[in-house]
C-alpha cells in the first residue's frame, strides 16, 4: 500500500506534537483515500449524497471503473463520502458519507 513503516510516528511523538501541531503530522481522509477514483458532485447531488441517494454517473466519466469499486465523492475538493460503483446502472452509491458540505 500506499503508507509504510518508515512514515510511522511513535506514541511518544504523537505526544510531542500535541502542543505543537499534531493536524500536520495525520493524513487526512481524502489522502489516505487518494489511490481511489473520484467524482466531483455539485451541490444537489452533494445534497443527495447526504441522504443516501444513489447518482448517476457519466458514462465517460465511469469508464475506467469496474463493478464494486470504491469511489471518492467529493464537492469542491473535500470529501463527502465513499460510494461503490455498480456497473449494471452506472451509479454510485454513497456507502460511506464522512463529511460535510
């Protein structure tokens, strides 16, 4: 994967960095999840998203896609959910919302 053993902290450097600057030190959600592939939503389907909607998705958009895959769903760069492709009617899913907008 993406993260390895040399790029880990100890628990006594978590520490340290408290006081200091410890959002520095973590990843965020939306670059742990970079290696995904991604949509941009605009508000509605934002909107849509919070309630679980599934959304349709551009065939030329989805084309490198596969059936199950995990993508980003993102508006205006930040992360608003994990959803998973389904091929048969090209939409995603929103399995995991984690943001907001």
């Amino acid at each position: 994967g993406q993260f390895s053993i040399e790029n880990a902290l100890t628990l006594e450097e978590l520490e340290r960095m408290v006081s200091a600057s410890l959002a520095e030190a973590l990843i965020s959600p939306g670059n742990a999840l970079a290696h995904l592939a991604s949509i941009e939503l605009d508000e509605e389907q934002t909107r849509r998203t919070f309630h679980g909607t599934d959304l349709s998705v551009p065939e030329d958009e989805a084309r490198s896609w596969i059936h199950g895959d995990s993508i980003r769903m993102t508006n205006r760069g930040g992360l608003i959910a994990v959803g998973t492709f389904d091929a048969n009617n090209r939409t995603v899913h929103p399995a995991v919302v984690i943001g907001e907008s």
